[in-house]
DNA sequence: GCAAAAGTGTTTAGGTTACACCCATGG
DNA sequence: CCATGGGTGTAACCTAAACACTTTTGC
C-alpha cells in the first residue's frame, strides 16, 4: 500500500507534494538496557539517514509524519510529536543525496526537486521495539535500529536533529510521562527504572522513582507475576487507559 | 530598510522567498497588568492578523523570524522561539487574502502564489511593551497592541495560533524562568508576580513568590528604590547578566 | 543459607504554604 | 496614626532523599 507513495517519492518533478518541505523522525526504541534509533542505510555509499518524507498536497503535516512512521514500522496509534524545524540554510548539503542517488543508476539534473533546499519539521516518536517492523523506504537498502551512544556519521545534520530530539525527549520524560511507550504493555518497575536512567543518562534512587511513579496514579498493578531471576517476583505494571 | 523586502513580499512570483513555508510571529507585550499581542489590522476589510513573512531563499528560518519581529517592533536581541509547525491543508482559506489584496486595488489570479497552501512556522515573542515601535507592514494598514482577553476575530486559524503561543508560554514560564523579557529593565516583585499571575491566569502567594524568585539567584536587587506611592519603598530588580 | 532484586517503612532534609509581624510612606 | 503595599520570620506541611529492613527466588 505504501508503493503508490514511494513510486511518488521518487519522481522526477517531486509533484503531489509540497516543495521545499520535509519530515524528519527521530524513531526512538529501547531494547537489551540501550536507547536505540533507526535508521536507513544506503550500502553502496556508506551513508546512513534519518526515516523521512515529504508532505502530500492533500495532507496534513501531522498526518505526513504519521504515514513516515507508519511505512517505516507498520505501526499506528504511537506517540509522536513535533520538535523543531530545522531550517538554516546550511543544513542545504546535496552531495550525498546526489551519492546515493548516483548509487542507484540515476544521475539527477542539478536542479532536480530533491536537490533543492529543504526547510525540515522533526519529530519524535516512542515505539515499542518488540512491535516495530523496519522496513526500509524506496531509495534505502534497509533499515535498521542503532544504539543511540554508538551511532555512525548521518548524512546532511541528521546528528544534530537526533541530539535535539533527546534533548526534547529528557525534558518531556518527567513532566509529560511518555516513557512508557518505549515499553511493552506491561512491565516491571525495573524495566521503567532502567528506561529513565537510560535516558536520563543518570542513576536514579530505587524506592524513590517507585513511590513516584506509583504515586502519580497512571499506573496500574496487573496481578500477574514474572517468572525467571533468582529473586521475589516483581509486579507487573501497566499504564492506565484511563488517563 | 524593510523597504527592499516589503516589495518583495508583494511581488507577482513570489520569487526570492520560499515557496509554501510562512512564518508567524505571536509578540506578547505586557502593560496595564494586561497580556497584549501584537496585530496587523486592514482597516478596508476588518481583518486581523498576526504578524508574519515568508523566508527568503537565502536566510535561515530564525533569521525570517528575527527579521519579521525587528520589521514590526524595532526590536533585536529579544526572546524569540518556535513553538509550533501548523500544517493542516484545512488551513488554506484564501478568502481574506483576496479580500485583502482586492482592498488594495489589486485582484490576484487564482494561483497567485499568496494564495496557495502554506505551512507555518509559529513563533513567539516576548518584548519589552514600553520599547516596541508598532509598524504595520507593506500590506496592512496599522500595527497595534490588543488585550488578549479582548481580541478580535483573527483571520484563518491565527486564532489558534495564539492560544497555542499562550499554552506555551505559560508552560515555559516557570521552567526557562522567561517571564523577564516582558518587562522593563528594573522592575519591583510585584510587577514581576502581577505578570506571573497574568500569564497564568491565577493568584499566587506574594511571600512564597518572592523567596521563589530570590532564591533563584537570576534576580540582582539594584539599589536604588522606587518613587511614588503610599507604603514602604520596594526594591527594584533586574535579571541578572551572568545567567 | 546466601546473593540478588523487589517492595515497603522510617527518618531526614529541603522546599512550599500559611500566617504573622515589622517596615516605610502618603494621606 | 492608619491604611497600604513591601519584606521577612516562623511553624506546619509535603515531597524527595537516604537508609534500613523484609520478602521472594534460584543456586
């Protein structure tokens, strides 16, 4: 279904969708302790891309950014927001967009609508790693997850966009309570300790973030228990529907 | 100065700027204990709006929105930040801008560039009300100061915008400790907690405000004192330079 | 039994609220 | 001298930090 766009991405004229304008996200997933970002890889080129798109003439801004998430990881219903427009005029770097295009057999005329300056809106998006399927776009080769302190040198200011959005992340973790997203439907008080310490890239004190936490009301105790380590069960915990 | 640029907003292309990207500017003044923005007014149509431009081919889009703010107020080196990216393709309505335009003897083609679909990026202001030089711009006809609570029908969704703006500020107010720049230079507690309370739209606790702020250490008492009415001398405040 | 992780109780510290009191000034 | 707004002291209150203790489980 996401054919008829990306045939659209890739044409020639960039027509159907609004010029000088993009979408940039930062997909943020947290697996085996480590906060992870996913990127697109072009193997021919050695360069490696925020996921990204364009905004359809009949489309909302926020409905583009969606459809992006959506084609990049089968998922809906996921926490995403704006963070910043990226819109220097020195962040207009066409070198390796030509490289990757060149990569694919498709020498691009130097006024081709995607060399062009870009003005783009970025945002941020928490999904649940277990549940995200990548899946690369149609001038990508794949699309993969990389650990957010181990992540190799992004085309144009993609790095930049990825540090601001952790940025927004750690500030928004406490007074919005988005964490969870990054989290399975249910989890252990530990597996949200470790997730803020991640992000926070700081320890936290053990029976003050569970009293915090409990005391904030938005979470619920599922009955069940864990099975595994050599030690008491913890509970499980899920976050409340009811807001 | 802003003449070369005025023309140009008015050209028949749109050529020099950036297609289908504006910008928006709330500029939140403070006088009278009121909150005020800043609007543009066409006297011939009844329209308001807020203040905006468009980015020109080679300018950053802070550098659009810092040369928007200084072209209606006179005013550099104030606090200017983004907030929010409104693209819904609902917004497009181009009715008020022919009625604009047509007010001024000038009846646009149908795809005249002003009249396609623009995304805007909102940002906002805060100046100091006593130093803003209001000054309409090439296509309205006066530039004034409107209560916020008192504010007439805005054209398009600059109406949402503000309330955005306001959301905004009044989450950040506490947090980046902004609330300065709305004010004078040297300034008693009480001008700074009635602004307080203004923002947020409710009373505080003038003792608990006071240690708030002292204890903040970005407040330096300067020690001259005030002048004027029947009760002790307040001390006058400044923010302090070294952050 | 012991180590490890989980959950909770208790004490302490720091900040906020509420209330009180004194200060300066103009009428 | 008193009403008014400004500044600070004090105690109550609340939340968070620090520490301790108990529970559960696999080895």
């Amino acid at each position: 279904m996401s054919n008829e766009f990306e045939k659209q991405e890739m044409n020639v004229t960039g027509e159907g969708f609004l010029p000088g304008l993009a979408i940039d996200t930062v997909i943020f997933g947290f697996h085996d302790n480590k906060l992870k970002v996913l990127l697109l890889t072009y193997k021919n080129t050695g360069l490696f891309a925020l996921p990204g798109g364009f905004i359809r003439i009949n489309e909302d801004v926020n409905e583009a950014a969606r459809r992006v998430l959506y084609s990049r990881t089968g998922l809906i219903d996921i926490f995403l927001d704006q963070f910043y427009v990226f819109g220097d005029k020195s962040r207009h770097d066409i070198a390796p967009l030509k490289t990757i295009m060149q990569a694919r057999e498709f020498t691009p005329d130097d006024n081709h609508w995607l060399l062009k300056r870009f003005v783009s809106i970025g945002f941020y998006a928490l999904v649940d790693f277990t549940k995200a399927i990548p899946t690369p776009d149609s001038i990508s080769d794949s699309c993969d997850w990389f650990e957010l302190d181990d992540l190799p040198v992004l085309m144009q200011d993609h790095r930049q966009i990825i540090d601001k959005a952790l940025q927004t992340l750690q500030t928004n973790l406490d007074h919005k309570l988005i964490g969870f997203n990054l989290l399975s439907e249910n989890f252990t008080m530990g597996d949200l300790q470790s997730l803020y310490e991640t992000i926070l890239n700081k320890k936290l004190i053990r029976a003050a973030f569970q009293r915090k936490m409990l005391s904030s009301g938005i979470l619920e105790r599922v009955a069940k228990k864990w099975t595994g380590g050599a030690h008491k069960a913890p509970y499980l915990y899920r976050f409340m529907a009811g807001r």
